[in-house]
C-alpha cells in the first residue's frame, strides 16, 4: 500500500502546535519588574530580622535590599546587584514565598546579564564571575 502525502501532515501539525506554544512561553522576564514583585512579596510577610551575634546588627530587612539591588541594577552596578541578591538569597529566615520571589528575581536578573555578558559588555562579565564565585563559595 502506497503512503499518501497527507499522512504525516497531522503529525507535523502537532509538533508545529507544540512548538508554537512552548516558545510563546519563553519570553524573557524583566528583571526590574520581577525584582519589583518580590520587594512587594518580601514586604508583605517579611519576618522579624533577628541580631546576629557577632556584629549584634540587624539582618538586612529583605524588601530593603531588594529595592537596593533593583537601584544597582538600574545604575550599571551589576555587581553589587548580584552580591546583594546572593546575600539576601543565603538568609534562612524567608518564608516559601519570599524564597520563591527571590528565587524568580533573581533567575530573571541573571538572565539579564548573562546575556549582557555574551554581548560582550565588561560589567556584566564582571557580575557573572561574582556570581559564580558565590555559588561555588557555598
């Protein structure tokens, strides 16, 4: 029996229905408006910022230094975004939600830079080796 053109149509019609529709997700996310929604998120249920005993300071409050790191950002100091994000990342006292905020800001920012960094653009080098010398250092 001889195949008709028609029959792998339906198949390729899916993959294409696929394909479509997992790259409509895939857009990039901005990274001020998803720093943004977790300043929001790590202001609503931010937790009491306890002493530490060495320097007897507070912790930095999260929303605060979100809403720094959003300012570094904006001004080109990539690298201090990054070193305040990964501080404020490695505080135990978040809850899920606030984690997962910071978690998705976080994502969206690096991704920023990453590609900032591929373009060749030095303070984002410059931030993507601070940020890898910081996951390697936990």
């Amino acid at each position: 029996m001889l195949s008709s053109p028609m029959t792998p149509r339906p198949l390729s019609l899916a993959l294409a229905a696929i394909v479509v529709i997992g790259l409509s997700g895939c857009g990039k996310p901005d990274p001020v408006a998803e720093m943004e929604k977790a300043a929001v998120t790590l202001e609503k249920t931010a937790p009491s910022a306890p002493a530490t005993a060495a320097t007897a300071e507070p912790a930095p409050v999260p929303a605060r230094e979100v809403k720094q790191a959003i300012t570094d950002f904006k001004a080109g100091k990539l690298e201090d975004a990054v070193t305040r994000m990964q501080m404020l990342r490695a505080q135990p006292t978040m809850s899920p939600d606030q984690r997962m905020a910071l978690q998705d800001s976080l994502g969206a920012m690096m991704t920023e830079i990453y590609s900032m960094a591929e373009k060749g653009d030095p303070r984002a080098i410059a931030a993507v080796a601070q940020y890898e010398k910081m996951q390697t250092a936990h």
